[in-house]
C-alpha cells in the first residue's frame, strides 16, 4: 500500500509539530515534502498531497477536507513572525508588499488595515455614501525587505524571515497582536488537514503525539540548537518564540478566534463564507462540530 503524502511548512514554527517525523519512526510511514503555506494547501487541492498543514483560510475553499483535532499554528498575543513593516504612517499605507507564501496573513492584513488601522476617512465615506473604508493595494513579492520597501509603503513579512527584523528603523506591527488588541480573540494561522477519502482513525494520535514530543523540553532543546544558526536568531530567541509567542492547541478558545475572522473577513468580502470545521472523529469517519467546541468536549 502506498504511504500516504504530507506536505509540510518548512518553517521554523513547525519544527515541534514535525518531530516524530524528523526524528522517530513515524516518518518511514509517509512521504514527506516541505514547502511553503499557500503552496502546502494548492498540494492538498490538487491531490498531489493526501495530509497538508494548511493556511486557515484555505480550508473554506478546499472540499471534502477533514481537520486533525487539537492542533493548530496559533497565538494569543504577539507571535513575531508575522509582521507588517512600514515606512509611512499607518494611516497613509496606500501599498503593501506582500510575502504571499501565507494566505491567512494576507487575509489578516487586508482585514486589519480595512476595518481597524486605517480606515478611510469619514468625510469620504459621507461622499460616496456607501461607507466602503479604503483597501490598500496589495502586491506579491518575495521576502526581501529593502526591494519590498522600496516599492511599496510597508511589507508583510511571515515565518522565518519576520523574525530577523529589527524594529528600531521601521514602525512594526505584529498582526498577531493587532488583532488580540481589536478583538481580544487568539489567532490561529495553519491547521493539519486530511483529504477525506484517506483519513484514518490513527492519522489523530500520530500527529497529536508528535507535537506533543516535539514540545517536551529535551526535543525543544534539539529544536534551539539546530534552528538558531538556520533562522539566524539565538537559541534563546527560539526557545521564547516557540513557548511563549506560540501556541499549538486547537481549543474552544481557538477555535471561536478561528471563527470570528471568518465571519468578519466574510462580512468585509476579503474572504468567503465560513463553513463549519469537520474533525477527523474517532471512528475514522469526518465529525461534524459547532463552532468553538473542541473534539474532546464532544466526546
């Protein structure tokens, strides 16, 4: 029987999530493929990838996925590694270069700035007297910062690379933070999602005991030490990041922070409707569940 396809993010936010694949047995049962986020879910959508750690945006429009209970790539305040960095006043951000290798950040982005940093002004919305709010101009570019800012007036910076700025030249923003301050909600970025034709009953123990490896002290401690020269941050900086800007629970309170971006980027046309999350149940078959319960309070 063939192994089944993973497509992971080749970040550094993932390392813990990864570590029985990387570093156990679990990964002579699956072929592995490490990419970026927005590619991770076109894998997913093609059939080329039976399992992908995927954009939480991308879940609306992907069909017949099922949701790996518990986890998730999330933050209840600042995570660092998502930021928008911008020459000009907030106010006055007409252009954003955007690091496209995340769609969900994107998405934030678009939705902070429309609704919350910079709306337009209301005697404009009192001219067209429809009270559009003004949406800057997005374009993709790769995550260079100087070429990003020099054709744009700020830059979404994601993963790795976010987490080498300085934020002494420029004004920072972390989204992540952003949002918790507007919303008071935890945000959560990627989730592991399963095609539902090949989604196994044990596909859920397998990736919750990986994480939960990947995030016990000895392994965080191989984690620091092999990633700190990659990122090009301190072991120390890693440790922090992944124990305290970080948090990997698909809980209730994520799960409602997870829903009311949804609705929000929905109501603001950024994104599409929201659909319910289906988890992977214990029985092996898709579990259909409200918003904002976890797999555990619906057993």
């Amino acid at each position: 029987m063939p192994r089944l396809r993973i497509s992971a993010i080749s970040f550094l936010n993932t390392a813990p999530l990864m570590w029985d694949f990387e570093h156990g047995d679990s990964g002579k049962d699956f072929e592995i493929d490490y990419t970026i986020p927005s590619l991770c879910a076109q894998a997913l959508a093609e059939g080329r990838a039976d399992i992908g750690l995927i954009p939480a945006v991308t879940y609306l429009t992907i069909p017949k996925l099922v949701v790996v209970p518990e986890i998730a790539i999330a933050a209840r305040g600042p995570v660092r590694s998502i930021l928008l960095v911008s020459k000009a006043p907030v106010e006055e951000i007409r252009t954003v270069a955007a690091d496209n290798a995340s769609r969900t950040s994107v998405a934030l982005c678009r939705l902070l700035l429309k609704k919350w940093m910079c709306p337009a002004p209301a005697a404009a919305s009192e001219a067209t007297g429809d009270g559009d709010r003004r949406q800057p101009e997005f374009l993709p570019m790769q995550a260079d910062l100087e070429a990003m800012l020099a054709r744009a007036d700020a830059a979404l910076l994601i993963g790795d690379s976010a987490l080498r700025i300085s934020h002494t030249r420029y004004a920072v923003f972390d989204l992540a933070e952003e949002w918790q301050r507007y919303t008071g909600q935890p945000f959560v970025f990627a989730f592991w999602a399963v095609r539902e034709e090949v989604a196994a009953p044990e596909l859920a123990e397998i990736f919750e005991r990986s994480a939960a490896h990947g995030l016990e002290e000895p392994s965080l401690e191989v984690i620091c030490r092999e990633w700190a020269p990659r990122v090009g941050i301190s072991q120390a900086d890693v440790h922090s990041y992944l124990t305290e800007n970080l948090c990997y629970s698909l809980d209730q309170a994520t799960i409602a922070g997870l829903q009311l971006f949804w609705r929000l980027a929905s109501e603001e046309a950024i994104l599409p409707p929201p659909k319910p999350l289906r988890f992977l149940g214990e029985s092996g078959e898709p579990s259909g569940l409200e918003p904002g319960r976890t797999q555990a309070q619906a057993r």
